[in-house]
C-alpha cells in the first residue's frame, strides 16, 4: 500500500509536469505573443486575416486538413550571400554582371571578409541572409515558422503529418484563387497524381443558364465535366480558398531573419 502511494504521487508528478511543459508553457508562450516589426521595416506583422479567411480558417479545422498537411517550415540554419551593390545608375549589361559576380554558402565570418574586400576595392557590397533546411529547399518557406505566425489562428493547428505539402506559405506559393478552387474540387486536375481527396461537396455542379457563372472554374484542358455543366464554389470553398491564400509567413522577422 505504502509503494502503491508513492507511486501514485510519482506518476502524478509526471504527467502533471508534461502537462506544464506541452500544454501551459505553450499557451502561455502563444498567450504573449504581440505584433512583430518586420525586419529593417516600420511594419507590423502579422495582419489581421480579412473576414472571409477568417471563417475559412473554421472550413478547415471542419474538414480535417490538418490531418495531412502541416504548416510550420523547419529551418536547420542560415547561409550568407555576399553580392556587389547597384547604385542605381548601372547600365543593364553592368547589373546582370554584377548578379553573376554574387558569392554564395558562406558563413558570417566569410561573408564578412568577401565584403570588405569589396569595400576595400571602392565598391559597395549586400550580405545577405538565406535560410536552409529540407523544407525550405522544397520551396515551402523562405524562413522558419515562428510564435508570431499563429497570433490569429487560436487554437493553433501547426499539424504533425504530411501526407501532402507544408502550406506555412501556400498564399505565396500557389497565389491564384481559380488554382485553389480548382485543387480543392479535382486535386489531381492540376497536381498530376495528387492523392487528395476531392472537396466536392463544397461546390455545386449545375446547368449552365443564359450565361456561365462568373464563378464557375476553369479547368485546364484535359479534365472534362458533361456537356453543359459549370462547377461553382459554395460560400464555404470560397472562404477555404481566401485562408488557403491568407497564408504568407515571407516576412524577416528579428528572431527569424532571411533576405527577401
């Protein structure tokens, strides 16, 4: 009795310290977190997300995307560029050379020195900061993703599985509403072998009338509906669609700084 005692306060002790750990210390890190001034900027980050996103944002808790897609880019450090500068006054031939002349994958102290050389020559020099990782190779993310990504997105749904792409970025990447309509509705229309399901039932297939919807999608050439039949989206793809582009975490931030 006395052993099973302590080891019920010794399991109460654990769990209720991962508890801590997981659960409140992140509530309270999200729980603090304010605007943040862009990088070398007088602008705040993030914005408000406009109204439709906002209510896209519950569209896509209510259908599970969190399920399959993630949305915080990983980043397993920085590189540095060091370029010569453009006055401005460059002919195009002299700017093209001089973005030919760009030194690439250095770290700071190499970057340091291949600047003041620069300098030291009479020119003018950029340093330039680079994230790297896996993810941001697959073109996901120009950054990590940081606490101030999430300051609107209570609760937060950063996700754990990628049974399709990280969508941290998606608004930047795929920045066209018809795209978006066109990949919730037939995904593998435009991703060729795409193993998405469709989100059908947030469209309505009709008749077309007098004249096509304004609204109905454009397929690309090689996916056919029957004959005299438009694809509209309904309020709640439309509002997936404007979350879906909504989501742009581009912006240097102090704790998580890259070139644009």
């Amino acid at each position: 009795m006395k052993s099973g005692f302590w080891i019920f306060i010794a399991s109460l002790i654990a769990l209720g310290g991962s508890w801590c750990g997981f659960v409140l210390g992140t509530e309270r890190q999200l729980g603090d977190i304010k605007q943040a001034t862009v990088l070398n900027s007088t602008e705040t980050y993030p914005l408000q997300r406009p109204g439709d996103a906002t209510l896209g944002l519950q569209v896509y808790r209510a259908n599970g995307c969190a399920a399959c897609h993630t949305e915080q880019v990983r980043q397993t450090g920085v590189v540095f560029e060091v370029a010569p500068a453009n006055s401005g006054r460059n002919s195009a031939a002299l700017t093209s050379l001089l973005a030919s002349l760009v030194l690439t994958n250095l770290d700071k102290d190499q970057a340091d020195a291949a600047a003041g050389e620069i300098k030291a020559a009479g020119g003018r020099a950029e340093i330039r900061v680079v994230a790297t990782g896996p993810d941001i190779a697959r073109g996901w993310g120009t950054r990590q993703s940081v606490a101030e990504d999430y300051l609107y997105d209570q609760p937060v749904q950063p996700g754990s599985l990628r049974a399709g792409p990280d969508l941290a970025n998606i608004g930047m990447r795929d920045p066209d509403l018809n795209w978006q309509l066109t990949h919730l509705y037939a995904p593998a229309a435009v991703v060729k072998g795409s193993s998405m399901p469709p989100f059908r039932y947030l469209f309505e297939l009709r008749k077309i009338g007098d004249a096509p919807s304004p609204d109905a999608l454009r397929f690309p050439g090689d996916f056919v509906l029957p004959a005299g039949y438009e694809v509209v989206p309904r309020p709640e793809a439309k509002e997936l669609a404007a979350y879906l582009l909504s989501l742009r975490a581009n912006v240097p931030l102090y704790n998580a700084p890259v070139s644009q």
